[in-house]
C-alpha cells in the first residue's frame, strides 16, 4: 500500500511581512533567471507575496494550503505577459519554501 505524503508545516510567522518581502526577492530572481528577465515578473511575484502574507497572518502554516491559496487566487492574474501560470508560480513558491526549511525536494524525499 503506498503511504501518504506527510503534510509539510512551516514554522508559525513571527513577522509575515518580512518573509514576504524575503519571498518576493527570491521569487522575483528565480523567475528571472528560470527563463527571461521580465517586467511583468516583479508584478507576479509582488502578487504572490501578498497572498503568501495574507495567509500567513491568518495563521496557515501548512504548505500544501499556502501553495492550493496562491493557485487560486492568482487565477484572475493577467498571464497573458509571461511565460508563467498561477501553477509555476505555486510550485516556485513551494520550492523556495522547502529550499530555505533545508528540505530536499527531490524525488519525493
């Protein structure tokens, strides 16, 4: 029988504004460099950053949620000047989480 995943628990937010300007640094950069610098990129990761903050001081800290709240939420953005989706921007996110808790995120470990 396969086992589930456990779910993943970030620490509780002692200052959600500065993870989220952290967040929105990193995000930006890794959208730059994941395919070409773009103008629109600090827009989308300055959007995600709000979001990631608003759940965050609404006390989520399960990162399964956080990345299901960016998704749907960034669904009214306007994708139509990137080569994003609501869905690479989660999974940026996400990674960038498991990255700074030193959690490898490779091959389901």
């Amino acid at each position: 029988m396969v086992e589930p995943i456990p779910p993943i628990t970030l620490p509780a937010a002692t200052n959600p504004v500065q993870e989220g300007e952290w967040l929105q640094r990193n995000l930006h950069k890794w959208l730059d460099q994941e395919f070409l610098p773009e103008a629109i990129n600090h827009t989308i990761a300055q959007r995600a950053a709000q979001i990631y903050v608003r759940q965050r001081m609404e006390d989520e800290n399960d990162l399964g949620s956080l990345v299901l709240a960016i998704i749907s939420e960034m669904q009214a953005f306007d994708f139509s000047q990137s080569f994003y989706s609501e869905f690479a921007v989660a999974n940026a996110v996400s990674d960038i989480l498991l990255d700074s808790l030193g959690i490898d995120r490779c091959c389901g470990q």
